[in-house]
C-alpha cells in the first residue's frame, strides 16, 4: 500500500506509474490523480500544444526530413519493393505511391493530412502500389492506364 501525494488515500501499489528516478520506483501520485492532472493541463494549454507541435518541423528541419524520408523507404518498399510496378524505376526520388483504383485526388482531399503517414496509421491497407511519378501521371492522363502499357497511345508505340 502507498498514499498519494494528491488525493491522500492508500492504494495498492499497482495505482501507481512505475518511475526510475524514484528510490520507491513509483511516482508519488496515483494513476487516476496523474490522468486528472494531465486532461486539465491539456484544457488549458491545448493552444500552446497545439501551436508548438504545428512550429516543431520548422525549428528542426533536418529531423523532420529524415523522418519523412524514413517513412517515404518504407512505403515503397511495402508496397512496391523499391521499384515502380510499370517500368521498374529504382531511384526513389521519383518513386511514389499511387491509388490503383483511381481517385487519389479525392482521397488526398478527404484525409486533409499527409497521405504516407495516414497509410502507415491504417496498417498499410491494399489497393496501393508503388508509381513512379512519369508512369503516375502518365496513367492519371491515359484514363488509368500507364502509357507503358497502352499500346494504343503514341507513348506505348514509341517503346
């Protein structure tokens, strides 16, 4: 049993958030007192939060890079091994994940944040592959049908 600093009622020890630092190895408030304290902190400063984590990439660009970097790896080699599904690009460059379905403007609009992030947050959902940005946009104005592949168009007659 501990008494918490906050509430001052005795509660089994597992009421209370381990801390290292700590010679008991516990924190000196209650779990629900710690939860209480963190929803009003967040009430009153949500602005402040909010603001700091919109101005966080800004102050460190390098970091935000390499970790937009990072996540951008990953998706394509989920998705697509590292190379576009029509013409076998492997610069990542001019790699990018395309909706094989169609209507990706529409889907970009409808998430409002960013597309490669939202994928990883839905567990890399299917109906996705890897595009390079020539063979992207080639599909997107060849009604869905990658210039490569169409051999009716004067781009797949030239290959």
């Amino acid at each position: 049993m501990k008494k918490c600093s906050k509430c001052k009622k005795k509660l089994p020890l597992k009421e209370f958030h381990k801390d290292v630092q700590r010679k008991t190895g516990l924190r000196s408030r209650c779990k629900k007192c710690v939860s209480e304290y963190q929803a009003e902190y967040h009430k009153k400063y949500y602005s402040k939060i909010r603001e700091t984590r919109k101005s966080w990439p800004s102050r460190r660009p390098e970091v935000a890079k390499a970790k937009r970097q990072a996540l951008k790896t990953a998706l394509i080699n989920y998705y697509g091994n590292g190379e576009c599904a029509c013409c076998g690009e492997k610069e990542i460059t001019f790699l990018t994940i395309d909706h094989i379905e169609g209507g990706g403007c529409k889907h970009l609009k409808k998430i409002g944040y960013n597309f490669y992030k939202w994928l990883k947050q839905n567990n890399y959902p299917k109906g996705y592959q890897v595009l390079c940005f020539n063979c992207n946009r080639g599909k997107h104005l060849n009604n869905g049908v990658c210039p490569h592949k169409d051999n009716s168009s004067p781009a797949g007659e030239r290959r």
